[in-house]
C-alpha cells in the first residue's frame, strides 16, 4: 500500500509518501513554507493570496503523488484552517482546483495524531514526558509515558499568532520578551499544574522548532553527535540568549537555521523557555516524527 500524506499547517505544509510496509519505506518528503496563516491567521481568516499560495502548492504535490502512483491519500489541516471563518471556502476551493478532500482536524485530534507520530520515535519509559509541538496557529502539549497517555490539550497560541500579537521589534526587545513571557505563563497555567500533577520528567520537542534548535546545537564545535538528539537545559539556553539578541540577518546566518523557521523560532524559543523554567525540566528528547507520521502509521482518526 503506497499512501500520500499532505499536513496543511499554518505556517508550513508537508508532503510525505510511503510504503507501508513491515519497514515503512519514505519514497519523498518534502515540507514548503507556504504561510497560510500570513496577514489573517489573528483575525481567523484565510487570505485571497495564502489561498493561492495553497493552490500552488497543493498542485504540485497532487502531481507528485500521481507520478508516484499513490493508493491512498490522507489531507489534514489544522489550525489556520480549524479556525477560518471561511474554512468551508478554503475546502471547496482545494477541492474544485487539486481534487484533494481535506479533512480539518480538531485540536484534540491533531494531539493524539502528534502523540502516535512521536510514539514511532521516541522509547517513552515508566516516567512520563511531555510533548511540546509549535505551530505557526497551536501548540499541542500531551502527557504521556510507555503506558498510556495521561491528558493532552491544544492551545490556539502558536508562534505566527505569537508574532502577531508580541514581536514587532527586530531583535525582539526586553519588553515585548516579558510580555510575552508573563502571557505564555498565563495562558499555560494548566500545562505547567498538569505536569506537576503527573510529575512530568522531561521535555519531548515534535519536530519544527525543535529540530531547528538541535541542528544549530548539533553544528556547534565540539557537538557530540548523538544517535537520537537530546538538547540538555544549558545548551538550549545558550541557543535561546544568541536568538533573543539578534535580528533577522543575524539568525539566518546561523549554522543550522533555515529560513523558514527563522522568524517563528523567537517566539518559540521563549515558549519553550517557560515550560523548561516553570516545570522544571533539564532535557529536551528531540522528535523529528510528529503529525503526519502519526498519519502515516495510524490514518485518520475515525468519528462517531
């Protein structure tokens, strides 16, 4: 069974085909900043421009799944499209243009699709861990260990809405940084409660962000290389002041940003920086599986 997954994102959309089989073989993947969220994702509406942007993207990945003879097709949105006053235009419209049917996931849903992708990565032990995954419209946080997972909650904060609403300086100054800091605190309260509630041991960044860090740490002289990526507390912080203090050009200039992460990653950075602070945690397991190889393993949750 050759199975194409499309994850339309906020900021980001990927394209990943595969055979499903005993070893789960990756024909292409491929990810294009396609900024869906760009100019209307904090007035929850998808713009004419990001529109055809998606077309032209959508496009070229219904054509490389046919050259690539797919059986099955999976389309997943998630928070620019779940929160779109003109969701059912945007649908249509992929629909009419590509031919793709688009299913929009629930916050819960596009949690537990994050937990099954990670699950394919990640050796969860006896103590439980928390998964972080940054989007450019939510953040997911799941609480989980080997057994079961203990709660999960999406939150309609990810990193364009963060820039949206805190970053409007180049570097971002003290200021913004401390309102967006006592904001994060605020609005995650729950996270940081469950996580004392459950004794969460460690960090578990999904991908986007996170992999970005880990490839700036991972080219830092004398780096040990590690066969799965674990960035402890002071590397992380190291990374976190040197993105604090610099503008754009300067961060783009860092070995291992790439461009399409190197405006959220601020806003990330400091989100990550409050749940390391305020539950306490030393290490960060990085997880480069996340939403849609929870698809590709699992397929779309069904629905009552």
């Amino acid at each position: 069974m050759r199975v194409g997954i499309i994850d339309i994102g906020t900021n980001t959309f990927h394209l990943l085909i595969a055979d499903r089989t005993r070893d789960m073989k990756i024909l292409h993947k491929e990810k294009v900043a396609v900024r869906l969220g760009k100019g209307g994702i904090s007035n929850n509406v998808i713009q004419p421009d990001a529109m055809e942007r998606a077309v032209v993207t959508l496009t070229d990945f219904a054509q490389k799944m046919k050259n690539e003879v797919v059986d099955e097709i999976i389309v997943s949105a998630t928070s620019a499209v779940r929160n779109a006053g003109n969701q059912q235009e945007f649908v249509d419209l992929i629909k009419e243009k590509v031919g793709l049917e688009i299913r929009v996931l629930s916050g819960e849903e596009e949690a537990a699709l994050i937990h099954k992708g990670v699950s394919e990565y990640i050796d969860f032990g006896e103590e439980t861990g928390l998964i972080m995954d940054i989007g450019g419209g939510s953040i997911e946080f799941i609480l989980a260990n080997k057994s079961e997972v203990k709660w999960l909650k999406s939150y309609e904060l990810g990193g364009q809405r963060l820039i949206d609403q805190f970053h409007h300086t180049d570097p971002i100054s003290n200021d913004e940084k401390d309102k967006l800091t006592s904001y994060l605190v605020e609005n995650l309260g729950e996270v940081i409660s469950q996580c004392k509630k459950h004794k969460a041991a460690y960090l578990i960044g999904s991908s986007g962000s996170f992999d970005t860090l880990w490839d700036i740490h991972a080219r830092i002289p004398g780096a040990r290389p590690m066969q799965k990526p674990i960035l402890y507390k002071d590397y992380f912080e190291e990374i976190h002041e040197e993105l604090m203090v610099l503008n754009r050009e300067e961060r783009l200039a860092i070995p291992g940003m790439i461009p399409m992460r190197v405006d959220m990653i601020v806003s990330a950075s400091v989100a990550i920086k409050v749940m390391m602070d305020h539950c306490h945690f030393d290490q960060i397991k990085v997880s480069p599986f996340a939403l849609k190889e929870g698809l590709l393993y699992h397929g779309l949750p069904k629905r009552k």
